[in-house]
C-alpha cells in the first residue's frame, strides 16, 4: 500500500481521501485554510451547488451517497422570472428528474468529517503547500506559525483547486496551460426564508432571472432560504450593465428595481447584500498533462477549472475520483504509473469538454430561456424523446443525468444544434410541434446521419 500526500481538503481532495483510503493507502490531507467544522471560512462565499448523476455516481463508489443526501434538496425544474414577474416553469426532464442543492460548506464538512472516520486518513489544517519535487513526490508546506513542513510520499494529488500550487510546480516543465478569465463575475445574495421557516419560492426549482447579457438565480438551502448569485460583466457594455456602474447605493437600487422587481420584496436587503458581499471572478483553467512521472497528478478544479454554468466543476471532479479508482481496481494499487497515465488521457478530453459545454449552457441559461424558439426547442426535444427514447436523449440530460462521456455529449449536442435548425425552420412548427410530421422529420435527419 502506498503513502499518498493530497494537496488540498476542498470538495475533491476530500471525496479523494475517502476512496484511496478505502482501498487501504495511507492518506494525508494537507488544507492551506483552518478546520471549516470549526471556522465559518465560507462566510459571504458559500454558494449552492448541485450535485448531479455524476456525483452522486462517485459518492455511491464511495459510500458516502447517504451521508450527503441529507444534506440536499433536491430541484426539478427552472423557474424562469421574467421582467413583469411573471413565472415560466421548465422540467429539467420529460420523467421527473433532480439535480441536488448542497451547499458548499455543508458538503466540504460532511466528506471531510466521513474522510477522518478512516483509520488511514489524517487531515493537517493550515498547511500550505509551497513547493512539490515532482521527482520523488516530496511537498513543502508553510505554517501560519512560520514552521515548514516536509513530506515525502509515494504520489501526490493536487487537489487544490484552480490555483493550485502543485500545478504551478508542473508549470517549470514541459507543460501547456492556458488561464481563461471570462468577461462575468459573480456576488452572491441571500434569500431568507418565511418567519415560520417556510420557503418564499418553490424550493424544488433553479430559479433564474435572465436578461440577456446578466443573470441572477437562486438555490434552495435546507432551511427554507435560498443562496442567489448575480452574474454580470465585470465592466459595462453598451448592452449591458455592469459591476462598475453599478456601485453606489441609488444605482444599486435602481437596478433591482428595474431588473429583479419580484425579488425585492423576497430579499428586502438586497442592496445592502450587494454593496457588502464579495464580488468574485471566474476563470477557465486548461492544462496538459496532468500528472507526471507516475508520481504527481492533479485532480478536480486544479486540472480543469470551468465556468459555473452547468453545475459540472465539482460533479466532474468528482467523476475524476471514480474513473481513478476503477483504474486502480483494474490495474492494481502498487501500479500507479501506469494508473496515473490512463488516467489522464481518460479524463483531460473530458475536462475540455466540459469546459467547453459549461460556457455553451451560459448563453443558455442568461439568454436563450427567455428565448421563445429555445422554449419550442425543448418542447420538441422532450416529445421526441418521449417516443424514442433509445434514440434522443437532450444534451441537458447527457451532461446531468448520464454517465455519457462529456466529449461525446458535446459531439451529439452539436448534432442536436444541426437537427434541431432544420425542425424549427419548418412552416408552422409552432403549431404542429407535436405532430408525426415533425417526428419523422427528425427521425429522418437522425437516420441521415445529420
Ligand atoms: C459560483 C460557482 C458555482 C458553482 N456551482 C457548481 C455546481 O452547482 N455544481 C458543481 O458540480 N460545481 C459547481 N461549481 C464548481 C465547484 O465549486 C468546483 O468545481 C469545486 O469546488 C472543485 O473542487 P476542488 O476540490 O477541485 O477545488 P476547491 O473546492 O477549490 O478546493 C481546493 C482546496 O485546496 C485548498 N488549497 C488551495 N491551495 C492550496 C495550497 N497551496 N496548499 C494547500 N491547500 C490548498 C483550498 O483552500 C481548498 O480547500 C461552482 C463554482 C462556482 C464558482
């Protein structure tokens, strides 16, 4: 069995711990932060996630599913808000499927406290990791007490997220990397929930404001409230605002006013939240390879940091950990050269993938639901489905709701965009959406090969 140094706690690093463990290896976590079971290091950064088929696939493997289901809820639909206020719900599927709301904290202290029920597992708080050789897998950690720490071990994980430290190190060799900031940042909002604890909106639906070139939404926490995130560019547009012009107290609440009518009374301090929350970016992380010399490889938002947009970056990560483990079942745990090297080319097509299927859904989600074409779109989509269903499954659905490789999701999505342009120009589709006329037209490009 191995010694295994894991470079980072967050939400992979800790899952990773949980499987390796397992699998009898001994394991130490070394976090840059303090304990987050006992300080709130989430505080006015804690963001709602959805866990879906992927993660929950991997936290199965890892026999952890229970212990997080009880901390989620779990979602259904969209709820689109528009302007007026008015409602437009939309199912994530045609037979009734959930995506899963957790919140960061909440998940980060639960995997970390299931990792430290194992005997082999030992977590260090407070160490960051300054320096990796990658030639005998031995890493450096700096202490807030100014102490330095020397670990050697028989691999090393990076999983510390998108800046990561270990890949920095990776960086002095032959190494490709590319650092992508998108034009968005994000602040998040907190909704409250009812005197009585009850929710102010349908706990089981994403609720989303688009509007076009910005978008806020909302996620259900367990205790009635929800977790809203504001997405706008960083700095204004001739279409749009942005976080630069909107500052001071009276734009602040102007722009509530105009774009979120109906989340005011929701939020009642909504513009306080704002002057006083955060405002953090986001950035699109590509690497090549990820691991090197059988020793040292990088796992979860180090390898592959994506734009938030389908809720993949911690589901992907955690997909990462199980492909991992079935290499290991397949090729044996004293084999970690070969191991590490199948899985990196497994898994980087499918880091791009995602990357790159993360920032289609963006358009999607700001822009293209309030879309009435896009809406028409997922109508045919889900009555094509449902009479063939060996035969369409929605883009949406092989990414969330699948285990459907994201490069091949992304491959047929792109067939779907081909189809989908020749149904909706038909004449009158509109109306006869749901006809056999559009069904065979469908059938008949899928047998095409379109
Ligand atoms: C607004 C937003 C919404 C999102 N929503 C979703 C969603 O709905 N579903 C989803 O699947 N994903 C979502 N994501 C993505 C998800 O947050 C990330 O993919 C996930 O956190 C990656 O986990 P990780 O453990 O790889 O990295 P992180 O969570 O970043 O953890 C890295 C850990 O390493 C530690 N660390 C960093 N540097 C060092 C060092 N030098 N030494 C030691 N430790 C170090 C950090 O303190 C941290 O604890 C969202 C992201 C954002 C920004």
């Amino acid at each position: 069995m191995s010694n295994i140094t894991i470079v980072g706690g967050g939400l992979v690093g800790s899952l990773l711990a949980i499987f390796l463990a397992k699998r009898g290896h001994s394991v130490n976590v070394y976090e840059r932060r303090p304990d987050p079971r006992k300080t709130d290091v989430y505080a006015g950064r804690s963001i709602n996630l959805v866990v879906s088929h992927r993660g929950w696939t991997a936290l199965r493997a890892a026999g952890v599913e229970e212990a997080v289901k009880a901390i989620t809820v779990p979602v259904y639909a969209r709820m689109m808000h528009d302007r007026e206020g008015n409602l437009n719900r939309v199912p994530y599927s045609i037979d009734n499927k959930a995506i899963w709301s957790v919140s960061r904290g909440e998940l980060n202290r639960r995997l970390l406290s299931e990792a430290e029920k194992l005997p082999n597992v030992k977590l260090f708080f407070d160490h960051r990791c300054v320096d990796v050789n990658l030639e005998n897998a031995t890493c450096h950690f700096q202490r807030e007490e100014g102490d330095h720490v020397v670990v050697k071990a028989d691999v090393v994980f990076g999983a510390d997220g998108a800046f990561s430290a270990v890949r920095s190190k990776m960086m002095w060799g032959r190494f490709t990397y590319s650092q992508e900031y998108i034009e968005h940042d994000y602040k998040e909002v907190a909704f409250p929930a009812n005197a009585d604890g009850t929710p102010k909106m349908d706990p089981h639906c994403l609720h989303i404001w688009p509007r076009r070139w910005f978008m806020m939404m909302g996620l259900a926490n367990q205790d009635g409230g929800f977790t809203g995130t504001l997405f706008m560019p960083h700095n204004a547009t001739a279409q749009s605002p942005g976080f630069d012009t909107v500052r001071e107290e009276k734009e602040v609440r102007k722009f509530f006013t105009e774009q979120f009518p109906d989340a005011l009374p929701i939020v009642p301090d909504i513009v306080e939240q704002y002057l006083r929350n955060p405002q953090s970016s986001l950035v699109i992380i590509r690497c090549n390879p990820w691991q090197v010399n059988g020793k040292v490889a990088l796992i979860g938002d180090a390898a592959h940091a994506i734009v938030p947009f389908y809720g993949e970056g911690m589901n992907a990560g955690y997909e990462d950990c199980k492909v991992l483990n079935d290499l290991l079942n397949e090729h044996g745990d004293d084999n970690w050269a070969e191991v590490l090297h199948r899985y990196a080319a497994a898994r980087k097509p499918n880091g791009d993938a995602i990357a790159d299927l993360s920032l289609r859904n963006f358009v999607e989600m700001r822009d293209l639901v309030a879309d009435p074409k896009f809406l028409l779109r997922k109508k045919i989509e889900g009555y094509i489905q449902a009479k063939h269903p060996d035969k369409w499954l929605p883009l949406y659905s092989q990414v969330k709701f699948s285990d459907i490789a994201y490069k091949d999701a992304w491959n047929e999505g792109l067939r779907h965009d081909r189809i989908m342009e020749e149904v909706l120009a038909m004449k009158g589709v509109e109306e006869k959406w749901e006809s056999e006329e559009v069904e065979r037209k469908v059938l008949g490009l899928l047998k095409a090969g379109k």
